[in-house]
C-alpha cells in the first residue's frame, strides 16, 4: 500500500466532501459492443493498468489516506450499468464514484452504442479515462469474450510505494515555500482577494453560491452545455492554420473562446481573463524519472498552467490573441519541476479547511478551464467496432466561470463541451454559436 499523494489528498478530499462528484468520458460506436466481450475487454485492460482496481483506505485522522488492491471479486454487473439516461448532469447528479469499501472508483455506463466512463478524479485524470477507453476497444476489436462474467478476482498488485511525483527531490526553494505555504494559501491570500478590489473578468449578475447549491445547501448539477463540433474535414483546416501559425490546437480553442467572451462587455465587469489549462505531466515523468509510459498510463498526472489576457488592451485578433497565449503558455511549460513542486505544497495545508474556503467564494478564480485529451483512435476501418464520435464531460466547477472540456476523433472531428451557469445562458450561448 502507499499513501495518497498531496494531489490524490485534495481530490479526495474534494469528492469525499461532496464537491465534486467524478468526470465522463463517453465514445460512440457505430454498434454496441455485448456485455460478455466488454466485461472480458475491461479484464485485460485492468490487467494492464492495475490501478483499475485499488481504493482508498481511510486510517486514522492525523495520517493521510492509503492505496490498497480491491479486496473482493468483481463482475459484470459491479463495472457495468445499463441505463436509459446517459446524459451527463444525470449522471454527475444521481451518481457517485465511491472509492472505499471494495467498490471501483469508476464504472462504465452503456446506452445501446454508447459508453461512458465515469470515474473519480483522486486515482484518475482525463487522460486515464482516454487511456481505458481506447485499451477497452482495442481488446473488443479482437474478439475477446468473457465465459463467466469475471472481471477481477481480487489479485490486483499493490501499487509502488511512492506517487511518481514524491520521487523528485524538493530543492532548496521547495522547501523554503513549504514553510510559507500554509500561512499564505490560509489566510493572507483569502484576505488579500476580499480586501483589494478584483480587476479579473466576471458577470455582476452571477452568483456562485446560488449556481453551486440548492435550497438545502447541496450541490446541484444544473449546468448548461454547448456543444462545438469541428468535422474532421475543418479540423484539418484548422489544424494547418495552427501549425502555420506556430500555435497548438488548445491554445486555439482558448483563443476562440476568449474572443467570444470579451464581446459580452455589455455584461460582464473587469479585463483580465484569467485562463487554466491542466497539464499532463507524464512526458516529463517518462523523460525524467524513466518511467514506463504503461506504468503511469491511469492514474493522476496533472499540474496547472496558466495565462492571462488582458481585454482592455491585448490585441483581439483570432491569431495574434493565440500567439500571445501560446507565449505564456510555454512559459508555464518550461520548468514542470517547479509545476509539480507548486502541488506538493498542498501537503502543508489542511486540505478540508482550504477546500471549505474556495467553495464559499462568490467569484471564480478564472474565466475558464480548457481540459483537451487530443486524438483518440483506437479503431480502423476494417474493426467490428468503429469509433464514430468521442465527448468530455465535467461537473460544475467553483474554480472557473465555464469549463471546455474537449477531445477528437478521426471520424467525428473536433467536440468541445462547454458547460457553464443556467444563468448566464441568455448571454453565452448566442456567444458560442458563433464559434
């Protein structure tokens, strides 16, 4: 066994508390795949990523929560549901991802051609979910078929006793930060956002505590979503222009967005769109700590990066607004050690105190949060099961005022799933039909 990780703490603490009840990852197929041959295909892939089938151990109060192999067997019916609503605040409402008391900590919901894989976020990261889905096609593709329903017989090897990111070293600098972080994150930062007046991007109309809770004061899934699509013919296009411009495609879609946004002046106060773009950290766990890409393909490896831009005076053009984030954005790349040092700091604060903190905020930190997984294609075109189409769901978020969570496939293009406050959807949405 080994304990939680500074960041698995904070999203356990964060789905244990109830903020936050896991993410979907859907794909449609052009037929659906029956249960025996997708139990035997969620088997081997639990074969390859053993982290499928572990859960989170609470100890005692002063010591952080342990890792441990799911200790009972596990079959069809314990990983796959059947349902008549797939549809995502349904899900993220009516459901929860529990990863304690030999239960999986993710299941696979099947709407006749359509899978979609929930999971917690404390053991999984977007790319997890990409990760599973595409071994889970891959495997149904060559034939497998289950003769007992089995999908786990309670052998799951413990995991390595350390979070790859506990394996670097903390510099001089780390630990100097580690002194001040508490203090600071708990108390001179919460006051200093109360005390100055906010120059970040916002709507006056909207608040944050009305859209997180209901009238019993629990949280609501609620959210409005838009969906964009770019076929596969546009995105070819797109993708060209990107390269001739020396931009990626995220930094293209964020440039998109905010260009949308700051044509809402009429409804918003301040200048400053405050951007977030999760970063996956497991090239830099590769390059650095050797790592086997299959080792650290499921699990949670993400840090933040950042970018600002500054509506009253940047330049709006599509592509000079994308160049001045891809700027930033690199920025925020080149020292990932010190990325991942940022997120060890939450070992040094009271993660419940701090979670309590940010969701009894009445603003969002940023403007919004742009999750993109790339390309998945685990299928060709002779396979029995074809990937026609691919979306990205998340639940509501105290952090960001709209959240874009997007992915492609060689079929279906480009979809990036907006969800924003039902509130805001009078201003929003004629806003992203003219993406």
């Amino acid at each position: 066994m080994r304990l939680l990780s500074a960041l698995e703490n904070f999203f356990w603490q964060r789905s244990k508390n109830d903020y936050h009840p896991g993410f979907i990852v859907s794909v449609l197929l052009n037929k659906p795949i029956p249960d025996d041959v997708l139990a035997e295909a969620i088997r081997l892939t639990g074969e390859d990523f053993p982290v499928l089938f572990q859960q989170i151990e609470e100890t005692n109060s002063d010591s952080l929560p342990v890792i441990v192999p799911i200790r009972k067997t596990l079959v069809t019916e314990d990983v796959i549901r059947h349902v008549d609503d797939d549809e995502c605040n349904h899900l993220f409402q009516n459901y929860k991802m529990k990863a304690t008391d030999d239960q999986c900590s993710w299941v696979v919901f099947v709407k006749e051609n359509r899978l979609s894989l929930m999971a917690d976020h404390t053991l999984f990261d977007g790319m997890s979910s990409y990760n599973v889905l595409n071994s889970i096609i891959k495997y149904a593709n060559k034939g497998v078929r289950s003769t007992n329903g089995l999908i786990y017989n309670a052998n799951a090897p413990l995991l390595p006793p350390q979070h790859p990111y506990d394996e670097l070293e903390t510099n001089m600098m780390g630990n100097i930060k580690a002194k001040i972080a508490p203090f600071w994150i708990q108390y001179v930062s919460p006051l200093v956002s109360k005390v100055l007046p906010t120059q970040n991007f916002n709507f006056p109309e909207f608040d944050l505590q009305k859209h997180l809770y209901d009238e019993a004061g629990k949280l609501k899934q609620d959210n409005c979503y838009y969906s964009w699509n770019i076929p596969p013919k546009d995105l070819k296009t797109v993708l060209q222009s990107c390269r001739d411009h020396n931009v990626t495609l995220s930094v293209w879609i964020c440039a998109r967005v905010t260009e949308q946004l700051s044509k809402a002046s009429d409804s918003t106060a301040g200048n400053l769109i405050n951007i977030q773009i999760p970063m996956n950290m497991r090239p830099y766990l590769m390059r650095v700590l050797h790592k086997n890409s299959n080792s650290i393909a499921v699990g949670n490896y993400v840090s933040v990066s950042a970018c600002t831009v500054d509506i009253s005076k940047d330049e709006l053009e599509q592509w000079s607004l994308a160049q001045n984030i891809q700027e930033q954005l690199e920025k925020s790349k080149s020292d990932p050690a010190a990325a991942i040092e940022y997120i060890k700091l939450l070992k040094q604060v009271n993660v419940a105190k701090f979670l309590k903190s940010k969701y009894a905020a009445t603003i969002p930190e940023t403007a919004f949060e742009l999750s993109n997984l790339g390309v998945l294609d685990p299928s060709s075109a002779n396979d029995e099961y074809q990937l026609l189409n691919a979306q990205f769901h998340q639940p509501k978020f105290v952090s960001s005022i709209l959240c874009c969570s997007s992915i492609s496939t060689r079929l279906g293009g480009l979809t990036v799933n907006i969800s924003y406050p039902p509130t805001l959807d009078k201003v929003l949405r004629p806003l992203f039909e003219d993406l």
